[in-house]
C-alpha cells in the first residue's frame, strides 16, 4: 500500500505535463490555422514568414519540454537519487550540443 502513495505525486505531475503539453499543442494548431489563413488571403511573404518562425519555435519549445522530461524519467529510472540540480546541468549540456546541430 505505502506504494502507491509513493506513486500519486509523482502520477499527478506526469498528468499535468501531459495537460501542458497538449495545451501548448492545442494553441500551436490556432497558430498554424492563423498562417494557413494568412496564406490564403495572400499575406505579405514577410508576415507570413514571421508566424511561420513562430509556429516552428512554439514545436521546438514542445520537443525540448518532452525530451528533457523524458530524460529525467530515464535517469531516475536508474534507481539513484538525482538531484535537480544534476538534471539540470544534464538538460543544459544536451541543449548546447542540440543547437549546435541546428546552426544556432
């Protein structure tokens, strides 16, 4: 039993994730229904361009969210203890090394 008392905060924050992502996901597909009316109505290329750069860093944010929560799952899954700050140094160091495959 004293299990699943364990279990319950740490089930209630992966459904708040999950309810963050999905709202950002959610506000995403207003942003690229924006850009597709945008283009319909023939928008000027600049403006265009400007939401289409917004639509693609709100994915990015999305992506990074999921993998950083993921790899802090896979490092507690090692039975250690973690701490926040480990994680964080971890996150930090594959963010460098993520963007430096993109050109930024």
């Amino acid at each position: 039993m004293g299990d699943e008392v364990d279990t319950q905060p740490a089930e209630h924050a992966k459904q708040a994730d999950t309810t963050q992502v999905l709202h950002r996901l959610r506000r995403i597909e207003g942003q690229v229904r924006g850009l597709q009316r945008m283009i319909q109505e023939g928008q000027e290329c600049e403006a265009v361009l400007t939401q289409l750069s917004a639509v693609k860093s709100a994915l990015d944010r999305v992506g990074m969210f999921l993998i950083s929560h993921r790899m802090k799952e896979c490092l507690e899954d090692t039975g250690q203890h973690v701490s926040e700050e480990a994680l964080e140094a971890a996150f930090e160091v594959f963010l460098k090394y993520a963007s430096l495959g993109r050109g930024a």
